[in-house]
C-alpha cells in the first residue's frame, strides 16, 4: 500500500531529502520511503517509480512530499513516517542556528551582508539555477553552478552574458572548484602552488589536484567550466575566460587543462589559445590518442596521471629557469658524445618548435637550423682517427671553447655519461672547458650550460661527485634529455604575463553567496571563506509565472 | 714538416695510441702527433689528413707508425716523440704484468685459461672482428662485439651461425651490456631487480639502465645488439634471441626495448614476438610517434625517461600482483562513483585488449562486453531521485552485493573519492559493502578489489584513516586509475615461464675472454668478473692470406 502526506511550505534541498529518504527506507516497517520537493520533475519521478498517489497532484514546489510505501496497510505507518521527517528537520534547522555565517532569504539581504562577495554557488534544482545565476551576474559576481539540468540554451545566454561583463560562469554541472584557495562544492584541501586547473570534468579535476599534491606540488586555482563548455553550441566561452584568467595570474606558473575531446571548431581555438597563453599548459582531452605530444608550449597527455606527472615537471623545471638567469642569444646548441641522447634532443625540440630534424645525420648533425644544432659527436666523422668522445673529452671541450666566440647561442644542451669504458672524469673535463669558454667569452652575453647526467651512485666517477663539479663550474642539472630540453625552451621564452596584479576574482580566496546545499556554506565557512547562505525558496507558481512576464515584456 | 717512425711489431690498441696522439700532440715542439698502426684504414687517414711521407708505405698492421708535424725542420723532434712512444708503451706493459688475470697469446691458451667463458668481448679493429667472432661462435661462445665497421654480410653471417647454434651476438657497434650481473664494455654499475633492457642503442641503453636505478628499481640483464639489428637485411635476428632469453630468465618480470624504428617487415615480426613474450614489454622506437599506447601487454614510450618510468610502474604492478591471489574469474567490473575515473578505465581496458568502448554511455556504461563491465554510477539513470554516489554510498553498495553471485567476476575496479562534498566515510562504507560481499560468496572464487583514492592528507575524511580501512578489508590500492587497470590485466594474466631454470647465458655473471681494448679486461676484472685477456695481434699478412685460403678449401 502506499501513501503519502505533504508538509505545507517547507521547502528543503535534495540531498537532506535524499539520504533522509534512504534512512527511513530501512525502518522495518516500510518497503520504502521517498521524501522530495513537489516539483513537477519529482512528480514525475514517483510516477515512473510506482510511487504514484492522488494526493501529489496538490503539492506544489513548496510542498515536502513524503511517500510510504508498505506491505500492509496500516496508515499509521505512514504518520510516524511523517513524525520522524519533521523530526529530522527540526534537528537540522537546530544546527543551522549555529552556523558560524549569515543565513539570509534575499539577495538583497545576501548582497548588504557580504558586499564583496564575488562568486555565487548556486545549487538548487535545475529549472530555478538560470534564473538565480543571472541575477548573480546581473550583480556582477561571477557564478558556479553545480546544478545540473539546466538547458543549454540557457546555458549559452548566462555565458555570453558573463562574457560581455568580463564575469566567469562555471557549470552549469560544475562539481569542484578552488578559487583563490577556497573549496567550493567538492573539492580536495590541496596545498596552493603554482599549478592552476582547469577543466570540464569534475572527478578529473579533483584527481588532478590531488595526484599534483600527491607529487609534492600544490595548485593556485581550479576552475570548473561544466560539461558543455566545449560543445560546439557553447563553443568554450567560459574556458576561454578561464585561460585568460590563469594567464594573467602571477601565482600560477604552469596550467593543466582536463575534458572531453572538444567540438573540432572548438578545438582549434582552444589549442590555439593555449599555445599563446605565455605558460605552459598540459592539455588532457580524455579518451583522445594525439600523435603529436608537444607544440609550442602546449603538451598533451593521455591519462590523468600523465598530465599531473607533466604539470609537475614543467612547474619544477619553471622554478629552475627562475633561478637561472635569461640567455640573450636565442640559439640552443647541443654537444653530445651520446648518440641516442643527441638523437632525442633533436627530436624533442624539433616536435616543440615544430623543426625537421636532419634526417641525413650529415656531420653529426641531427638537427641543424639556422638557430639551433644538435650534434651526435660520437658520429664517424668525429671519431675517425680519434677515440670516441665519451673516452677522450678533447674533442668535445675543443667545440665548447669555439662557442667563446658564438653570439647566438643561448642555451647549451651536453650529456655527461659515467660508467666502465668512460672517462675517468667527464664532469671535471666540461666544467674546465666551460669554464675557459665563459673567461675567452669576455663580455659576450652567459650562456647557460645544462647537463644530463647518465650515472649512478656506484659508477667508478662516483655520480655525486660529478654532480658538484657541474655545479660548481654553473652547469645547471637536468634529471633527463626531455627536462633539459624543456628547460633549454623555458630559459628561451619565459612565462609571460608573471608579474603585476592578479584579476580580481584570483586575488584573494573566493567570498560566497551559497544558494542551495546547505552542506557547501558549512565545508566553506568551515575553511574560512567568507560566506553568506542565501535560505532560497522558489516563489509561489503564480508569482513565478508573473516575474516571467514582466521580463518578458522588458 | 712532416716526419714518420716506426716501430715494428708493436701491435697496441686504438684507444692507448688514440690517448697517445693527443697528449703527445700537446708538446711545444710539435703542431701534431699522430700514432696509429699500419693498417690500409689508418695509412688513408694519413693520407686524409695530409699526415703521408712515404716511409708509411712499408707498414704492416703490426707496425707502429708515428707521425710528427712540426714547424721547423728539426730532424731530433721525430725522434725524441718517438722515444716518448717507446717510454709510455714500455709504462702500460708494466701495469700489464701487474693484471690479476690471465693474459694469453692465443684462443688455445683463453680456452684452457677459463673453460667456462661463454663470453667473447672483441674491440680490435672492425677488419678483424668477423674472424674472431667467428671462432668464438665456433667455440660454443656468445660474442658481444665492440668494434664497428664490420660489414653487414659479415653481421648477417656471423647472427644467422649464432641462431642456429643457440647463441646471441651483441653488437657489431654494441657498446654496452650487463649479462648476469657483469657489465660489459660501457655500462654503468647498477642494482640488480626485475627489469631486463634490450635494445639497439648504447647510450640509450645506459640511459635507461641508470634512469631505472634512479627510480629505485634494477636491472637483471643488459643485452645490446647493435645498431643495425632491426634493418631489413639483418632482420633482427640478435633482438628475437635475446627476447627469447629474458622471456625464459625467471630474474626478469619486465622488458623495456629501445631503439631506431625498426625496418617495417622487422617492426611487426618485433611486436608480435614481444605481445607474445608473457611479460609486460615498454618499447621505445626512437622517433616514432605511435598513436596508440598499450596493446597488450606492449607498451610504447616516446621519450627515454618514459620508458623508464613506464617500465619502473610495470615492475611495482607486478610486485603488488605477486602478493595477490590470482583470481579465477576472468572479467573485471568497474563501479565507479567519478564519471572520468570510470571513462579513463574504459579508454585503457579498451585500449589494451582491443576492446570498443561504450559510446552512447547507456545505463552509465563505459565499457560493457560480455567479459569486462565498467559503468558511472554517477550517469544520471543511477542519481535521479538519488543523492549522488560520492555523497551516498548506498547504490553502489547495492552493486557490490550483487557480485556475490557474479561467477566471472575476477576483478573489482572502484573510486574513493574524498574531500568536501563527499560522504563522510566512503572507505568504511566501501569496506563494509565488499565484506559483506565477499561473506555471501561463500565457496565462490575470490574477487581481488582494486581502489584508487582520489584525496590529500589534509581533506576532512583523513587520507590515512581511508586507506588503512580499505587494506584493513583487503581492498588494494593503486595509484592512479592507469595502475588500477594494469594491476587488474596482470592479476587476470600473469607473466608466463616466470619460474624454471634461467637460460645458461643469464644463469650466471658472464665469464669473459677479452679480446682488444685491456681496458675492458681491467674493469671486469674490479668487478670480480672472471676475466682472460687474450693479447691479439694480427697474423702477418703472408700467414693472414693462408688462413683464408685454407679456410677456402675446407
């Protein structure tokens, strides 16, 4: 039997009702128990689930709707069914006189008790977030909307509008975001560091931030742009206004960007945006294979962990060159005595600065540009007659002396290789030549001189001690050819934009107006985010019916 | 002016002579020295290098040829170079007498020295090296050569006699290998552990030896096969024995491969010997830019520091996997709360079993083939009129219990996301569901439960305390969504002929004969490696041209 009683005006969000509804499932009593608002959705919803009564078609979006389903029919059940719901609620409204920030019934109130409050979070049910989210905007706060089912056309009229006032949109169906260190809906307590996310994948995102943690490195902000921001309808407007964001954010150094593969016109105007974007940018779009792995500044991973493992790269190798100082000349030459070392240097830089590494090898060379040269001097043209550079550093140093009197060069890429059959001591060798090389260069402009180091504690050249010959000699240490060349490229074009002042939305931790799950003002004041909850209720249907009207006739 | 001496029968090595010219070529009283043996190569180099006088033309290979350029026309300065020659030859025979090894004459005298050698390092110059090689072979003895310049006929012969002899040949050009511990040539001294490199490329090989160490994991065997292993004309002959060795070496669990792209009739002969091989392979083909990642258990890197995490996670897997029951179900079940979570193990189980993932996502599916399952539980068929799965644990423990009575069940894939939002407790929920699970299995065969558990240290729920109720119910736990599904791929697959006796030529460290650079024979010998030197020269070229005669005639 089932049967149903309605509270009168006694509007409360989803998820109390929900796990409400699950608890009182389980009373040995009842077959089950299903508590909603009477919306015409949840009406809905207990028609398609056998929940049916007549006594539904009453409630209206106020209305608590409390449905019991039994094995017999005692209406009793139903009543202490309804007692204990009241009763629940009455506990919770008791913690809510607690809470430690203003609950207020309208935005006016919201707005008078935070007047800088500058993100709405707006949680309701669906068909109410338009509204609400553009009179947030409409106030010039920026909106994240964790609701879901709001249609996409309403969708692209709140960004556009966002767009128009310079104001970001996150969602709608945004679960996770962290703006200037404040956790807003779901959302990982991460360290702040110099990586911000940003993503149209709510457990991407959380996953991201806490595999970068997880590496020891922290995050400066993680905007949710909602599911549909890269469909060809929305066209990734509020991705577009993330980027420009991030890129104008001195506290992020490095982004890492998380969703589904974009509409193919999207696409192109993301990847382009982001390979002007002035930082480096990790781009994950899930599920998709890319060829290409780096161009310009734009790398591509393929799962999540990749992309978090690249970001912290780059933002290690970003701390590095920051504490290097800028080459003048804009030339990278690599002298390598190993081989496949030279060979993937070549590759590397010529994928990132999109080059034709020499496929013919000619003299060594295994990339030869006017502006940069890679050469393998292990080839046969430097070895004939003469043994192999990884034994005797002559060679070698003799081609690092004439760089004295090379202008262009800015950057120099070397491999120092350890083990039996080597050098007795190869570090000792180039930091001597280097070193002569920087006096005979006089007042040319430095060039920086990375190394990679192929060794291991118990080489015979004993690995650190190698290692502190290179760096007294100011020969920076790469942990591989790939982070050597990164580097050689970031020393080359550093990040723009990294000074002055954040856009205000980043400046500072997030002030809130929650409108919705009660749960999201108590995590947020909760971490100090200054907070208002906005206790919304919709409006009574004909007044609803009415304010559509009057903006229908603006 | 230029002057030549020489001395007769004085047979050394390239490198000594090599080292010897430089520093010779540093005196004041000379612009260069040149000291070389009378080789048909080394006498065109002088002519090359504009070093010629005629007295060069009486020269045999066993002949010291020193050439002196020098300003003046001062005869003395000849001479007294060469005296130099004479003092620092008679200095390295000294060091000679001291070797704690066998030096010997002749194969005879290397044989009886040490029986059990099954190694023959040769780096005498490339003319040479076919010969030696040959004997060595014929002895029953594997042949790395050092040397370059053998022709590739001469490869083709020597690798085919090899094959069907049941024996490999390293190089010619190989610069390096560890064989059972003894490092060979160029190598580096790193630990011993489950990873075996292959691969046509010394400082790759090197490089990802020491990256692997790095990383905390070692090396079981090294083994190089020369640069031109993988052309059309050789065919891979060397790399297909080699897989064969460490596919049969039960110290081996992980492959990682690196060189050029192969030929293209040898890249596909390759990868279906290695998805074939049992164990999990990382190939590295320099250059190459595969689209595709995973295919079995194949994997390809695009960068040597890839290869070397990707083979130093495929080794921790398979070290997770050894302390697990194998389960006898086959498929595995993905129930996952986060949507990405659950696409991304789609995408990789797709992937590496050739498998379509589900793209219309019906019933929140991400993968559903009769074997393997993976569904979103956050689709919204499972959360309407329900809270969401990461805030109520309730549906998906629903699920859980129903694999009580899911025979082919091997593997359960599942999230535990933390932070705010999420439920208070989602271990301890998820534990619980997957005890009770397990209880009403009964005889049943086991599932292996793998989580991933996206959250920090400081989120509200305690990453500690969550991951110590999921070991607490022997639920493990990987690091990412990637390690999850090849932790479930080994569970279900576990490398093949892991247990049995190793190969002869791995069982053991390498017992060497070396033949060529003494240097060689000194670093095995530090290394405890037993060691015979053989102290080669060339026959004269009178007994030389009867050798092969009579080689003709047999």
């Amino acid at each position: 039997m089932i049967r149903a009683r309605l509270l009168k005006g006694n509007f409360q969000d989803s998820v109390t009702l929900m796990v409400l509804s699950r608890d009182l499932s389980a009373l040995p009593e009842v077959v089950r128990v299903s508590v909603m608002m009477g919306t015409p959705a949840n009406k809905d919803v207990f028609r398609e689930t056998g929940l049916w009564v007549d006594l539904l078609a009453e409630a209206s979006p106020n209305d608590l709707c409390i449905v019991v389903e039994t094995d017999g029919d005692d209406e009793t059940v139903a009543d202490a069914v309804a007692t204990q719901v009241r009763d629940r609620l009455t506990e919770l409204a008791k913690g809510t006189r607690k809470a430690r920030y203003p609950v207020v019934r309208s935005w006016r109130r919201a707005r008078e008790a935070n007047p800088k409050a500058n993100v709405a979070l707006i949680s309701v049910a669906g068909q109410y977030a338009h509204g609400l989210a553009h009179e947030a905007l409409e106030s010039g706060m920026n909106v994240m909307i964790f609701s879901d089912n709001v249609g996409i056309d309403q969708e692209r009229d709140l960004k556009t509008f966002a767009r128009d006032h310079g104001l970001l949109v996150m969602g709608p169906d945004c679960g996770t975001a962290i703006v200037g260190g404040a956790p807003l809906a779901f959302a990982n307590r991460v360290p702040s560091g110099p990586i911000a996310v940003v993503g149209a994948s709510g457990t991407g995102i959380q996953e991201l931030t806490c595999q970068i943690a997880r590496r020891g490195m922290g995050i400066s902000h993680a905007l949710g742009l909602g599911g549909r921001d890269l469909s060809e309808k929305i066209g990734g407007i509020s991705a577009e206004t993330a980027l420009d964001l991030v890129a104008a954010d001195p506290a992020t150094r490095v982004v890492a960007f998380v969703s589904k593969p974009p509409a193919a016109a999207v696409r192109a105007t993301l990847l382009d945006r982001m390979a002007k974007l002035g930082k480096p940018v990790v781009a994950l779009f899930l599920g998709d294979r890319p060829a290409r792995r780096d161009f310009a500044d734009v790398h591509l991973a393929r799962t999540l962990d990749e992309a978090a493992a690249l970001a912290v790269e780059l933002a290690e190798i970003d701390a590095l060159a920051r504490d290097l100082p800028r080459p003048k000349g804009q030339g990278i030459r690599g002298l390598y005595t190993g081989g496949t070392l030279a060979g993937e240097a070549a590759a590397l830089l010529a994928e990132a600065l999109d080059l034709v590494p020499d496929g013919t090898h000619a003299e060594g060379f295994m990339l030869r540009t006017e502006r940069h040269r890679i050469v393998d001097l292990g080839d046969d043209v430097y070895t004939r007659g003469r043994p192999h550079p990884m034994i005797d550093p002559y060679g070698r140093n003799e081609l690092v002396h004439a760089l004295a009197a090379d202008a262009d060069c800015g950057v120099l890429l070397v491999d120092v290789v350890l083990g039996f059959g080597s050098h007795v001591d190869p570090a000792g060798e180039l930091a001597r030549a280097v070193e002569e090389m920087r006096a005979a260069r006089g007042d040319a402009p430095p060039i920086t001189v990375v190394a990679t180091l192929t060794g291991v504690a118990d080489d015979p050249q004993d690995l650190a001690v190698q290692s502190q010959k290179l760096e007294d000699a100011g020969i920076s240490i790469a942990g591989s050819v790939r982070a050597a060349v990164l580097l050689a490229l970031r020393l080359l074009t550093p990040p723009g934009a990294a000074s002055g002042t954040p856009p205000a939305l980043l400046a500072a931790p997030a002030a809130v107006i929650n409108i919705g799950l009660r749960s999201f003002a108590d995590d947020l004041a909760a971490n100090g985010v200054d907070t208002v909850h906005l206790q919304w209720e919709p409006a009574p249907e004909g007044a609803e019916r009415l304010r559509h009207l009057a903006a229908s006739l603006v």
